[in-house]
C-alpha cells in the first residue's frame, strides 16, 4: 500500500460511534440532506428501512426518496406508505430516454433530490439500522473538504462473518491495486452504502448498472484527490446473497467500467471491440445449456451538465 494511502486510512477512518445523531443535528446548521433508496422488488425490506431513517433520523434527513427501479412488485407502494417521496426511474428526465440498472436510478435521483449531500443506500438490506446513514454524514456535516463519505462494513452470508462481497474480492479490488492503488485504502470499494456533496456528485458521470460505484470512486479521486475522501466503518451489513451466475454478471460489468476508465485516462490502448455479451452455463437434462447475458453499460453526463 502506497504511504499516502496509509496515512490517508488513518486520518481518514472513522466508526458510526464517532458521529452520534445528537452531535451530528447540531452541526447540520443550514445544510440539507437527501437520502435516496435505488430499489427494485424490494418490497420486503424498502418500507422497514424507510421508516426506520424517518423515524430516528427525523432532525437530521431532510428527505427520504425511493427510485422504484421498474419493480414488478408493489415495491413503490410500500415505499410511499412507509413516508417516503416515491419516483418511477423511467418518468425522470424521459426526454432522455430509459437506461437500465442501479446507476440510473442514482443519476436520476440528482434530478429530484435537493439535499446539498446526497445518501445513497441499498434497500435490500436486512436488519436495517439508522446508524449506517447517520455514520455517513458524519465526516460531511462535520468537515467541508470531505466531499464523498464511503461505508465499509464486514459482509455476513451463511454464518460466515464476512462471506459476503465475493466480487469485491476477486475481481474488484485486484483491478483496483493494480490500476488505481490511491484507492487501495477502500475495504468496501463496491459498498452501496455513500454519501456526497451534490457540488461533487454533479460534476461527474455516472456508469449505468453494477459499474457506478467503481466509476464514481475513480472519477472523484480524478476531481477531488484522496483526501477529500472519508470512510466509516459501518460494523455489520446484511442482505439477500446472489447466485454465482447472478455476481458473474456483476463482475462483467466491473471490468466493463474499469476497461472504460482506463482508457478515458489513457492508461490503456483501444485493442479490440469488447464483447458485451456474457456467456454462462446451467446443468440441464442433456448437459449444459448456454445462458447468454447482455453486460453492457452506459454512462450519463455529468447532471450540472443539464442546466
């Protein structure tokens, strides 16, 4: 790890216990705060967190807006019964036309939010606590060169206390370390739990499906440098695990988005057109059969862009 990424996860490293809400509403002054949930068939889970940030988070959240990501559930419905501002992804900004996935629903949220910092978090969390919000804003409310916050927590999957985060592991942090290693200090680099000044978060483009979190840490680091960087340990986090096929899918994506960053930087020469079309197989009465995935992403403007 290079020195300065050390010396950065020192300085920069924070607990959930060292921003209590009380402490955190006093430094909040005039800065107001969104919150937005990307979900989609969540049902089960959306309408417990949202009323659990309404109802301890009540002087510090401003607004609570949930991006029903084209649910086939009555995931929006829950949400709005459970207090929060609810938008269909598709009917925002449909002059652009619809893109899929989590990092359109991110984008879009800018639209419709008017927090100065923006919370991003999963809805598909299980035993969901108000501290992994409030411990995002901390380092946000409290200091104005911390312009992005990033959760880090252990991952719990079948009783092992951190078997969870499988393509962080093998694919994301390996393209990381060896391509961006001032960004090497991140243990959650992949972590749907962030928080940002809109100032920051307008000012770059966002990845479209399971790319926007790298891509967000690489063109941040690009606008602001490291140290205008935090992250918070947010203890535990857990959710419904995916299938191997379903993380195969995610981990295309990421290479895709880091295949896109390194030659926007010019770290990478183009070689050859990337196949965007993913290839998995599933054991069936005569063998194996082929299931073919479209992986490909997109990217949306930076929002200030737009005004």
């Amino acid at each position: 790890m290079l020195p300065e990424v050390r010396t950065w996860l020192r300085r920069r490293t924070t607990r959930t216990t060292d921003w209590p809400v009380r402490e955190l509403a006093e430094a909040k002054g005039r800065t107001s705060v969104s919150v937005v949930l990307p979900a989609r068939d969540e049902r089960d889970t959306v309408g417990h967190i949202v009323g659990v940030i309404l109802d301890e988070l009540g002087g510090l959240v401003d607004e609570v807006v949930v991006i029903d990501s084209c649910s086939t559930d009555d995931t929006a419905a829950v949400a709005a019964r459970a207090g929060a501002d609810v938008h269909a992804q598709d009917a925002i900004l449909p002059e652009l036309g619809p893109l899929d996935g989590k990092g359109e629903a991110l984008w879009k949220s800018l639209a419709v939010t008017s927090g100065d910092i923006v919370a991003f978090v999963d809805a598909d969390i299980r035993g969901f606590q108000s501290s992994l919000v409030s411990g995002l804003l901390g380092p946000l409310l409290t200091d104005r060169s911390v312009a992005y916050a990033k959760g880090c927590y252990d991952r719990p999957l079948d009783g092992a206390p951190n078997g969870g985060g499988r393509v962080t592991e093998l694919v994301a942090r390996p393209l990381i370390n060896l391509h961006w290693p001032q960004l090497a200090g991140f243990v959650q680099p992949l972590a749907g739990e962030y928080a940002g000044r809109r100032s920051a978060l307008e000012r770059v483009p966002f990845l479209t499906r399971y790319g926007v979190e790298l891509g967000l840490l690489v063109d941040l680091l690009d606008l602001a440098g490291l140290d205008a960087f935090a992250q918070v340990d947010l203890g535990s986090r857990e959710h419904a695990p995916q299938s191997t096929e379903a993380l195969g899918n995610m981990a295309a994506q990421i290479m895709l988005a880091a295949y896109s960053r390194l030659l926007r930087q010019g770290k990478l020469g183009r070689c050859h057109d990337l196949s965007s079309c993913l290839d998995q197989f599933r054991r069936c009465a005569g063998g194996h059969r082929v299931v073919s995935s479209d992986v490909s992403i997109a990217e949306r403007p930076p929002m200030l862009t737009l005004r």
